[in-house]
C-alpha cells in the first residue's frame, strides 16, 4: 500500500504526519502509527499523553513522520488548528516543516469547507490558516520556497485553493504589502475563490474535451456563486468577496462574470487571477500534464491585456529562474 507524501490523502488508512507537529504533554486524541517494514504498528494510543521522552525515542530511531489512521483525521485537524500559532512560534521547529504542516493542514480544511461551504465554522478556520500562512510570509522570501517545496501540484480543488492562496499572498508580499489585515482579507479571498465551483459537477469540472456552451455557461457562474456563498455565512470582510467574484475578470476586459476591465477591477483579485491562472498551468489535470513554470508565464504575457503587466512581472522575478527549478 503506497503511501505518498505530500498528498492530503495518502492511503484509503493512514495519514503520514510531521513528529514536530505534536506539542509535548499534550493529549492527542488520535492514535500513533509508525510504520516498520510496511507494516503500520501502534506506537501511542490516543488516551496517553505525548511527553518528550516519546519524541527522543522517535528521534533516536530516526523517526521524524508518523502516522494516523483516517478515521482519527478530524480530530488530527482539529488539534493542528488549535496548536498552529504554538507550531508557528516555536523556535525548535524547523521552518520548512512549519510550511510542511501549514500546507498539509490548510489542503485538509479546504476540504471541509468545499464539502460544506456554508457552515460558519469552516470559513472561521479558513481565516485562522490563513492568518497562520500569512505570519510565515511575512518572515521572508525563504518561507515561500518552502511552501512551494511542499506545495502540491496534482490538481484538486482543495490543492488548487491553497497553492492561489499562497501564491497571492508571496506575491502581495513581494510588490510592498505588508499590512497583516490587508493581507488576511486577500489571502482569506483567494483561499476560497473557487468555492462556487462546488455547484458545479465533477463530471464538468474534470471533462477531458472543450465544454459545452451549456456547460461553459454553467462554469462561468462559479465566481458569482462563491460570492453568494461567502457572504450567506457574513463572517469574512467585504473586501476578500472581491477575488471571489472577480478572479476571472481580465484587464482588457475580456473576463467574466461582468467583462469589467483593469480600471473596475480590485487590485486583490488582479493578483489572485495572476495565481489561479498560473496554479492551474502549472498542476496535473486528469486530462493533460502540468506545464512547466517558465512557458506557463510566457503564456500568460503573451495574453496581451489580459494580466496587470507590473503584476505579472513582479510574479515573474518573484519566482525568478533559481525558484522555478523547484518546480
Ligand atoms: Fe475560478
Ligand atoms: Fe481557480
């Protein structure tokens, strides 16, 4: 049974986590695997507490992930999230892993929130992943290389909303964005841009041909829907309802849903249509491979008026030629 890293659903059983993800003394509520040749064994059941002793016998045995069953997953995800800042703050914690488990634990609610978009209580925690993914950007250029070294780029949905996510707000970072309101409202925006598309159904979203003008009719309320959407549960500001509606809107207006063009459109949703087209290139469809970043972005310039130029270029340097080899 393979078990792929990186991936939010490694097997139809277990889960693979980060050893550093676990706060000593804390009781886990979900049971330890370790897994010794292909074999998944119980290493802690979920009523004892994690104490540092358990940790150093790990590390002393070369152990750094460990494993949790999938049923124990939302309990797994609901003690992520209520340690995330911890994780965050804490010196021992190598930040590379810290963008490792932010990535993995924002696929895993996105998930949540596309299954049930208008349950209050999922956009509220989008809003803390978000402000958590916001606090590593604002550490520097380093913190979205290791994002994008843990990023996935199979498409979902769910991988989709959170690469967009990440990449808007490295690039908002990058043109001088620093305010952390101004940047939750984007990255809060960009998280759930896609949520209307959760009306419409896979067999559409996932179709190997060109749609139908029925079906590309349908496709093209997404933005709308997601707004509507969003605003139902009324806990996000105003202002992250503009990359909802308008990340598909383009400078030369040739966008949708309202054709508006460069001067209509918020600069929020300028830069996450800049990600989501590039996200979407640059990631594995059931029905073509990934482009690679270089042509993906050549692509998007020679879109003449489609993109805010500056923007783009900015996007460019950002990934700049040493970044793009990770890719
Ligand atoms: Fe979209
Ligand atoms: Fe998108």
């Amino acid at each position: 049974m393979a078990v792929i890293y990186g991936e939010t659903v490694k097997t139809d059983e277990y889960l693979i986590i980060y050893l550093d993800s676990l706060r000593i003394n804390s009781v886990l509520n979900f049971d330890l695997y370790i897994k010794k040749a292909g074999e998944y064994i119980l290493y802690r059941s979920a009523r004892l507490p994690f104490e540092e002793k358990n940790r150093q016998n790990l590390l002393d045995n070369n152990i750094d992930r460990l494993y949790i069953p999938l049923d124990n997953r939302r309990n797994y995800q609901e003690y992520i999230e209520g340690n995330i800042r911890e994780i965050i703050e804490d010196p021992q914690i190598k930040e590379s892993t810290k963008a490792g488990i932010v990535y993995d634990s924002a696929k895993l609610l996105v998930k949540d929130v596309l299954n049930n978009p208008t349950l209050g209580e999922n956009i509220k925690r989008s809003q803390a992943m978000v402000e958590a993914t916001v606090t590593l950007i604002l550490r520097g250029q380093s913190a979205f290389h290791n994002l994008l070294r843990v990023m996935s780029f199979d498409y979902y949905t769910y991988t989709h909303s959170v690469n967009v996510c990440t990449f808007s707000l490295a690039l908002a970072r990058y043109i001088g964005i620093e305010n952390v309101r101004e940047l939750n409202d984007l990255g809060t925006g960009a998280l759930l841009h896609d949520v209307g598309k959760t009306k419409i159904s896979e067999t559409i979203l996932n179709k190997r041909g060109p749609l139908t003008k029925s079906e590309m009719q349908l496709v093209k309320k997404h933005p709308r829907w997601g707004c509507d959407i969003i605003k139902e549960t009324d806990i996000i500001n105003p202002e992250s309802y503009f990359p909802v509606i308008e990340h598909h809107e383009r400078e030369n207006g040739s966008g949708y849903p309202n054709g508006i063009g460069a001067d209509k459109t918020h600069a929020y949703s300028k830069i996450v249509a800049i990600a989501d087209v590039f996200d979407a290139m640059t990631t594995k469809r059931v029905y073509r491979d990934a482009m690679a970043a270089f042509p993906a972005l050549k692509t998007m310039f020679d879109d003449k008026g489609a993109f805010d130029k500056h923007l783009l270029e900015h996007f460019t340097r950002l990934m700049g030629p040493s970044k793009l080899s990770d890719l």
